[in-house]
C-alpha cells in the first residue's frame, strides 16, 4: 500500500485490540476430566493469571511506548508535519482579492479545506474524473483562466489523481507561476491567469554562458499596482546539448545595489522544462510570474533576469551584442501605481 493510502489501515486498530483482548481472555484455565488432578487446578489457575498479567504489561508497556513515539512525531518532528489546511486558508482569505480563484489536485481535499475556507473565492476540484480525461480538463483550464486574475493551486495526491501533470504542465505554458510554497504535505502554487506573449515584445542578441541564448521576451503589464503578479516570458535557445540545470532569477528592484523588492527564481517551464531537456535549436518561452509585495510603494523599479547553476548557485556570464554585461540583463522598468 502506498504511502498516501497508509491511513486507511487507522481503521483497523480498534478491531486489532479486541481481537488481541479476545484471544487473551480465551486461554484456558483448567482442562478437562482428564487433565489434570484437581488439587493442581487452584496453582494452575494462578499460573494463568499470572501470564495473563505478564502478557498485559507487556502489551501495555508496547503501546506506550508507541504512543510516545508517534505523538512526538506528531507534534514535535518537522519530518511528520501535518498538512496546514488551516494555514492555506488563512493564507487565501488574507491575500484575497476579486478574481481569484482556487484549484484542488486532487478534487478530496476539498473535504479538509472546506473546514477552514472562508474567502470568497470559488474553488475547482481538478481532475474530475480518474483516470484524468485531458481533453475535458484543458476545456476547464481554460474556462477558469478566462474568468479569473489569480490562481492559487493546491498539489497534493498528484501522483495518483495527475500522474502525467497535465494541469500543471498546462498552466505552466498557459499562465504565469509566481510561488511554490509548502505547507506541510501540500504545496501551494500561486498563477497570474493571463495570456502570454506568442512572441517577444522586445527582441535582443544576449547569451548567458557559451551555449544559452535569450532571443527576446514580454514583460508585462507595465504599470502594476501592489499586490499585482508581473508577467515575463523569455524565449530561450541553445546551440548545443546542456549537462547542467539551470534556475532563472528575476529581480524587480528600485536601486540595483540594493536587495529586490520582489523577485522569483526557477527551473524554466515552472520546474517542468530543466535545462538538460532542451533541444538545440529550438525556441522556447518560458514564463515567470513575480508577485509585488501588497505594501511596495509606488514608483519606479528596474526588472533584471539571469541564469544560475541549481546546485552551485553560480551565476551565468552575460554578453550582449558579444560584449560582456555582467552576470544579469536588464529587460525593463515598471512603474507601480496605486
């Protein structure tokens, strides 16, 4: 049985302990006509109790000790944290805002979110049906990222309800990931559910590294209010095979010496398309979504990508126009409004 099905067998404990008691209490206390002489039965009878007693401290002294583990484990070992239902509603009825909606993979844990989920948006349980029906899931994908402005994705179970992650490949391509956030056994994934650039608004000659080349890309809107997801795709190229993955950074900030402001790192493809999966030749965009804090205060910030090692953290050298500009490129400035 796997690990996500594990706690069907709780069900079973109470019937476990009675069936143990049952046997127990069933051990003979004295035998037949022709067991023994009856001046043996009272020591016989005191023996029998006396195992009975042994074999109930030990059981007793089993169950304690099993008990301890698995509360400690419960309440004290971060390896054993519960799924924070209670956290992602808290979390969705803070960051609320008209338009926003909510995904469950799968569709059962509405019966745990249900308990805690307070805000007004709607919720979709995705897929409807197992096995997944991709053609009926993408028609319903689309018709939610047509209605609504933010997208907050619960994943958890995807390995038997989405096992092909065809809702997540689909909003990768589709909408703009923002944040991957854990809570518990679930992960949170928060979208901008807008349209994204079939081709870049803005075409450069920039290349991160010996092989990688950004063609170009979108970044947009271009006057955010806080609390809006900024949406950047880049179209990406490599000249030859990669052996190493690569994560993309993108920084929004107000003075470049400073810390960003916001900013958003990941494997390309929403972590679906890592860098030693690229064909060479082929463009292919990539979309980042880079939630603004809902306090930035208004005015003008600079938007800057790059390329890091995902396992060193060494950033990529970038030339623009075969002349060397560092280790990020800028690719624009928003101006946040009220």
């Amino acid at each position: 049985m796997s690990e996500t099905f594990s706690k069907v067998l709780l069900v079973a404990v109470p019937p476990l302990c009675l069936l143990l008691g049952n046997g127990l209490a069933a051990i003979p206390v004295s035998g037949g006509p022709d067991d023994l002489p009856a001046w043996l039965l009272p020591r016989r009878q005191r023996i029998v109790e006396a195992l009975r007693l042994v074999v109930w401290l030990v059981g007793l002294a089993g169950l304690v000790a099993t008990t301890y583990v698995s509360l400690n484990n419960l309440y004290f070992n971060p390896a054993y944290a519960r799924d924070d239902y209670r956290g992602i509603a808290r979390r969705l009825a803070d960051d609320y805002r008209a338009g926003d909606a909510v995904i469950l993979i799968s569709p059962n844990q509405w019966e745990v979110l249900s308990v805690y989920h307070t805000s007004a948006a709607p919720v979709y349980p995705l897929p409807r049906a197992r096995p997944l029906d991709e053609a009926a899931t993408v028609v319903e994908l689309e018709s939610i990222v047509a209605a609504h402005a933010r997208l907050f994705v619960l994943f958890w179970g995807e390995a038997q309800a989405d096992p092909g992650q065809v809702v997540e490949g689909w909003l990768n391509a589709h909408a703009f990931k923002a944040e991957d956030t854990w809570y518990g056994g679930v992960r949170l994934a928060v979208y901008a559910a807008a349209q994204p650039a079939a081709a870049p608004d803005v075409r450069v000659d920039a290349r991160l590294g010996e092989h990688i080349i950004l063609e170009g890309y979108a970044l947009r809107p271009a006057a955010p209010a806080p609390g809006d997801i900024l949406q950047v795709t880049l179209f990406w190229r490599t000249d030859a095979p990669l052996n190493e993955r690569y994560k993309v950074f993108v920084h929004v900030a107000a003075d470049p010496a400073q810390p960003p402001v916001a900013q958003q790192d990941g494997e390309p493809g929403g972590g679906l398309r890592p860098t030693t999966d690229w064909p060479p030749g082929e463009t292919l965009p990539d979309n980042h979504g880079v939630l603004l804090p809902s306090d930035l205060p208004p005015g003008d910030y600079a938007v800057r990508i790059g390329l890091y090692n995902a396992f060193t953290a060494l950033r990529l050298p970038v030339t623009v126009d075969g002349q060397p500009a560092g280790d990020s490129l800028p690719i624009g400035t928003i101006t946040v409004v009220k």
